[in-house]
C-alpha cells in the first residue's frame, strides 16, 4: 500500500488549490476523484454530451438523491416534507462528475465576499429560525488568497469602484475583460437612467492565451454548462490539476469512489477506501486527508465514515455534519428585443452571439427598506438566455391551454421563439439563510450501485430569502422597463438550484456547533480538512466557486505548515 | 364512453402507476437543463448501431434496410404529421428523423421503459386507426392521420408518447449533424441558430465520451 503525504477527495474547487499548492511544495499527492478524467481535446459544444445525457453527471440509476420538499403544513401548524428520490422525480442534484468537477461547467461569475460577508449576525442581528453566525476568520484573512486565485485560475475584468466594493491589495485584475456584447450598452443605458451602477463583471475567463496549455476565449458563446475547448476558463483541471499532475508530485486516479474514511482509536484518520474503476476495493494511507466531494457529497462521506472515536460518523459528535446546508437564495427574470423595432444595424447587434454580458449590479448587496429594514440584499447578474436550442424548442411545444402544438401551428411558433428576438435575462443571488430545515442525512432505504446509503436532503428556505428576492426583483425589473424590453418577467422561488450548494460541515470555534476548526479541520479529526464549499455558515450573495478556491488556497498554507 | 375513448383509457390503464411516474420523470429530466437519460441493468445487452453519419456504407445500408420495415415507416409518417412539410424550413423527413429515432431508440443509454413505450405507442395508435378508419395508420388519409394524432394526445398516455417523438424531433433538427439528423445543419440554419464550436468529431460524440 502507498502512502502519501496528502490524500484529496474530490478534483473540483475545494480540491485544486490544495492539489496544486502541495505538490508544487514537493510533497507526495493523491487526488482521487469519481468522475472521468476528460481532458481539453475532449470538449465540444455539443448539446446531447452537455446537457441532455449523463455524461457529466452520473446514471441516475446508479447513484441519486433523495430530496425532502416542503409539503405544507399540519394541523398543529407544523411543517409537513415530501420524500422523493432524484430517480422518481427527475430533479438531479449532481454537477460535474468529472475531473476538476463542476468548475468544467461554470460560468465563471468570479464576485468576491464582502467584509460584512463574514459577520452577517454582527452586522445585521439575529432572523427568527434562522442560524445565522459570524464567521470565524475575517475578510482579511481571506482577501490575499482571492488576489492569488485571480492571478493563478486567471480572473479578467475591470475593477470598477462603487459604493459597496470590497477591499483590494490589487489595483486591478491581471487580465483585461473579456469581448462584450453590443446589448451591455442598452444595460448601462437602462442602469444610468436609474443612477444604479452597472459595473463589468469579473470573469474567470481568459481573453488571451497565456501558455501552450491554456489558449484564450474563442467566444463561441456557448460557455456556462459547457467543458472549455480551449482553456480560456479557469477550471480545476485546466488552473490546477494539470499543473499539480506535471510536477511530478501528485497522482491522479479518476472513477475513483471513496466509500469511507477509516479512523484508530485516537480518532485519527489512516485509510481512505474507495472502489476503483475495475471495481476493486483499495485502501491509500496518508498523514493528511482532505474531503471536496462538494457540499452535498462531503457530508455523505463524513456521516459513512464510522469509527471508534466517530461513532456517529466523523466529526459528527454533536450531530453537525450535514446541518445548515446552504444554496443560493434569490430568482431571475427576463426581457425581450423584438429585432423589428430597432434599424437593421442595431438588430445585427442585438443578434450576436459569442461576447459575454458582462454587467452586473450591487446597489443592493446592502438594504435599507422601511419593511426589511437594514438588511443583506445581494447581486443582480445580467446574461443573454441559454443556447441550448433542442432544450429551447422542448419548451416551445405547449401551447397556452398546457397542450401540445405540433405540426403548422408548431414550425410557425419555433420560428417566431428563435428568430424574432434577442432575451436578455437576469439573475439574483441572495443570502441562502442557514435554517434547521435544510440539512442532509444519510437515507435509510436507497442505496447507491455500490451499496453505500445516498443522501438525503431537505431543502427547506426561510421565508426571509422570498421578501429579500422580491425586493431586488421588482427593482430589476424596472432596469428592463427603461431599456424598453418587452415581456419583462420574473419570479423568486425557494427551490433550490442544485448547482449553487455549500455549507453541511460548517467551521467555527465551537466543536459544539460547528464541524470544522477556523482551518477547516474536523474538530475531533486532526488530519482531515474540507475545502469545498460545506466549510461555509453564510454563502453571501454571489456564486460561491471564487470563494472555494481562495479558501482552498489558503487551507494549503495551514496543512503545509501541519505536514 | 365510445369504443375509442375506451381504447385510449385501456391504454392509460395498461401503464402502472409506477410507470407513468417513472416516463413522466424520465420526459421531465429531459427538459431540465443538466440531465437526461438514464440507463438501467441490462441495457448493453441491446444491440447498438453506430451513428448513422459516422459508420461505415455496410452498416448504412443495413439502417435503410431496417427503416424500410415496421415499425419505422409508420414512425416516419407520425413524424410527418407532426412535423411536416409545409414550406415552412424543413420536414421531419428532411432531418432523417425516423434514422435519427432508430440511433435514440438503439443506444446504449435509452431507458429501456422509454424504449419500449415508444415502440408500444405504434401498436395503440394502428390499434385506434383500425377502430377508427379500418386501416392502418400509415394507409389512412392524411386527413385521418390528422384526426388520429389529435385524437390520441386526448389521452394521457398519447400526449405522453407525442411529446416523447417531439423531443427527439427537435433533437433531429438541432443536435449537431454527427447524430445522424440536422443534416448540414439545415435545422439551424432555419431557425438562424449559432451553433458552438468546435463541433465534435465522431470519435467525441456522446456515447464515445461514455466509454472512457
């Protein structure tokens, strides 16, 4: 049997940086990730490969979820939950079982935390029913790994000042934004008119090439969901792996499913079994284990992974693993450009596809609102609607009586969806609070096809992250109205969006209530880290990947300084 | 109830309740952005054929062969009817929609429940034409096809089936060429779709990725 120095679980954005980091330093490295190892030349734009087969994500039939919805309330006002598995119900909990993880199919929206991010109880009081704490490391603490990410995983942009920017220790980003469609002017436009500050978004997209191994955009304008042909984004694998697997000091091994991890008596980790891809069942030593399977998924493990000291699974002493998992709160919206009312130049513009959007908006990250009161607002991110055509004509076959069109009536209404208008849609990310009705436990009826408990998990929001959205949105919606777009829609929801997951394993001071150290390491479990997002009690409202990866980065450092 | 409405309910009543969640699941996970199909124990025992754009003249002639006889040209003329030829871009016909179900249905990674609903769906529908205009559905008039389809998708397990064939329309006329259907990307150039790029090769499709 091998021993390593350090053993990763998980490839994606909790997993890189300390891939990268530690085998740069010449210490011995495993990652072992679940998902196939595709590679740059491995990345088409190809819709059925995307997004419409399993390929990114696993069968469903061999390993799902079970999710607990809300389901109203008892007779004694008590909620009610509707247990579903992910098999039954088609809602898929899983991103990117690849290597690097779902960093291969993000967008790449790279926002930073605010200072007050990391205070939220401190800053804005206690909610009713909801577990709101302050963090226990500071924006300080954070802000020269965020600064590393941007220059290591490559962030483009403009930094822009306004009234709710961060603190930065750079002046700007080390490379320059990325091409911008022609409709960021009807944006900037619309944001002028309402004195709101429509300011370019930070991107983890390169524009240029910046080595043999990372080209830059080609612009082809199918990027979020999508694997990068060219190594313009910055995912896990193209900034971080590839890097760590060239040194020399890190070995990979792909469709490879950690099972559990199994502690001594002094509650100490030693093994890592996992099932291979031949379907043997190994073991790998190591002094230091690091858990990044993603939020979801890193509980899971932890609740299976029993041992003498972890009778309830590791680190769950106090019942915390899996507690307080966190989304992202908020809605989306949208708008239409009916390329007949604009002169042919401006439609040619209107109709392009390949530059970003990049606009966003933080005039509300922080509200003050006779109802809300002073409250944490969040982030308004405008893009142009999803490409995936076969997924836009799917939609286009219900008429409005909810039947199905077909024939004439249907070739006329296809092309009329994608041929006389440009949608330009928004989105906002808030504040998931933290509640004790969102949570993952391990399910005591399905199991996965090797025969481990999948998870279960409830998904229930607070009531506060409606009003917060309902805020932002109506006010987004008026941006729309001064661009003159027609259509304009949109909702907040509770439901969860799958791929904007953390918290589970939070970190904190108190063993008590919380799961990790102010390193991330399990309290009771000196060896084992987290570094996907489950380390996090409050997401902030912003896509958490860029927060990820500079706190990996920064965990690097503290197992460095441990090895 | 009249002896058709009778035949459209039997059909409803032969699916389980199982089933219908499970197709209604299956139909649902398409439509989300992220996922589609699933696979289950045993379904590599189904024989795949290649591609049809990407496999060699034998195995070309072979699916031709195949398209020619039932259930296919009765799946091409379903298709007709719900895509048709009216001047208006291109026709189901035009796609290679009926090639284009073949490589669906014939794929390692179709559900077998999906399979074997779609391929049922023929028997109800000639089942409904015979009770109905005393043929076929691929001898009746076009009129009376029209009837038909209309008649069905009344039905819960009709309009079930009709959205099943509508989705892999709308993959014959999107996905990119390499799948058989959209040839020369005629799809997308009516609907003045930009597709990415780069494109994949045959040896990057879907099913190729799925190997690794």
């Amino acid at each position: 049997m091998s021993q390593y120095d350090v053993c990763i679980i998980g490839s994606g954005a909790g997993g890189g940086p300390v891939a990268y980091q530690l085998s740069l330093a010449g210490y011995t490295v495993l990652v072992l990730e679940k998902g196939p190892f595709l590679k740059q030349n491995d990345y088409y734009k190809d819709e059925l490969a995307c997004c419409r087969r399993s390929v990114y994500t696993p069968n469903l039939t061999d390993e799902f979820h079970v999710i607990e919805d809300y389901a109203g309330k008892d007779e004694q006002g008590n909620y009610k939950w509707s247990s579903e598995s992910t098999l039954d119900s088609g809602w898929d909990f899983w991103n990117g079982n690849l290597v690097g993880g779902a960093t291969n199919l993000m967008s790449g929206f790279f926002h930073r935390l605010k200072p007050e991010d990391f205070r939220l109880k401190s800053e804005f009081g206690e909610i009713k029913d909801a577990n709101v704490v302050d963090w226990p490391i500071e924006y300080t603490d954070l802000e020269p790994y965020y600064a590393m990410v941007e220059q290591i995983v490559g962030v483009s942009g403009r930094v822009t000042p306004h009234p709710n920017m961060e603190p930065r220790s750079t002046k700007e980003f080390p490379y320059p934004a990325t091409n911008e469609h022609p409709i960021t002017k009807f944006i900037d436009h619309g944001c002028e008119a309402l004195t709101l500050h429509s300011l370019p978004t930070p991107r983890a997209i390169l524009p240029t090439s910046i080595s043999t191994q990372r080209g830059g955009c080609q612009y082809s304008g199918y990027c979020g969901s999508y694997g990068c042909a060219s190594g313009a984004k910055g995912s896990s694998r193209e900034a971080l792996i590839n890097a760590a697997i060239a040194s020399g000091n890190c070995s990979l091994q792909d469709r490879a499913k950690v099972t559990r991890l199994i502690s001594d008596q002094t509650g100490k980790v030693i093994h890592a079994e996992y099932i291979d891809k031949h379907n043997q069942t190994k073991t790998v030593q190591a002094k230091i284990f690091v858990v990044a399977c993603q939020a979801v998924e890193t509980s899971r493990l932890l609740l299976s992974s029993i041992g003498p000291k972890h009778q309830q699974g590791l680190g769950n002493q106090y019942h915390q693993v899996g507690k307080n998992m966190l989304f992202s709160a908020g809605g989306s919206g949208s708008g239409e450009f009916y390329y007949d009312d604009y002169n042919a130049e401006q439609a040619q513009q209107l109709k392009i596809r390949g530059p970003f959007v990049n606009r966003y908006l933080q005039d509300w990250y922080f509200i003050n609102d006779k109802k809300l009161g002073r409250a944490k607002g969040g982030t308004v991110e405008f893009l142009l609607s999803h490409p995936n055509p076969i997924n836009r004509a799917n939609g286009v076959k219900w008429g409005d009586d909810d039947k199905l069109v077909w024939g004439r009536a249907l070739k006329q209404k296809l092309k009329a969806a994608f041929t006389q208008s440009q949608k330009l849609k928004f989105e906002i990310f808030c504040d998931w609070l933290p509640t004790d009705d969102c949570f993952v436990s391990l399910d005591s009826q399905h199991k996965d096809k090797w025969g481990s408990p999948v998870a279960k998990l409830r998904v229930g929001y607070h009531d506060h992250d409606l009003e917060v959205g309902n805020y932002i949105l109506e006010r987004s919606k008026k941006i729309f109205e001064k661009m003159n777009a027609k259509n304009i829609s949109g909702s907040v929801s509770g439901s969860p969006p799958p791929n904007l997951q953390a918290g589970g394993c939070r970190f904190g001071n108190d063993p008590k209530t919380s799961v990790l150290d102010k390193d991330c390491r399990i309290h009771n479990a000196e060896n084992v880290f987290v570094t996907d997002g489950a380390w996090m009690p409050t997401g902030g409202s912003v896509p958490y990947t860029f927060t990820i990866y500079a706190n990996a980065f920064r965990v690097a450092d503290l197992i460095k300084k441990q090895l | 109830m009249d002896e058709n409405k009778k035949l459209l309910t039997q059909w409803d009543n032969s699916l389980s309740p199982a089933l219908h969640e499970l197709l209604d699941a299956n139909l649902a996970r398409r439509h989300f952005l992220h996922n589609a199909g699933k696979a289950i124990a045993g379904a590599a025992l189904i024989p795949s054929i290649a591609l049809f754009t990407a496999c060699d003249q034998n195995t070309k002639t072979a699916i031709s062969t195949t398209l020619l006889t039932e259930p296919w040209p009765t799946f091409a003329a379903v298709q007709l009817v719900l895509f048709p030829n009216d001047g208006n871009g291109p026709s189901a016909t035009d796609l290679n929609a009926a090639a284009y179900l073949n490589f669906v249905l014939t794929a390692r990674d179709t559900d077998q429940d999906d399979r074997r609903f779609i391929l049922k769906g023929i028997d109800w529908l000639n089942r409904l034409a015979n009770s109905e205009v005393k043929t076929n559905f691929i001898m009746a008039t076009p009129e009376q096809q029209q009837q038909l389809i209309q008649k069905i998708s009344t039905s819960t397990s009709g309009e079930r089936w009709l959205s099943y064939l509508l989705l892999y329309i709308f993959e014959a006329l999107l996905s990119d060429p390499v799948y058989g259907g959209n040839p020369k990307g005629i799809g997308w150039q009516w609907l003045q779709h930009q597709p990415g790029f780069p494109t994949p090769g045959k040896n990057k499709t879907y099913p190729e990725l799925l190997k690794r």
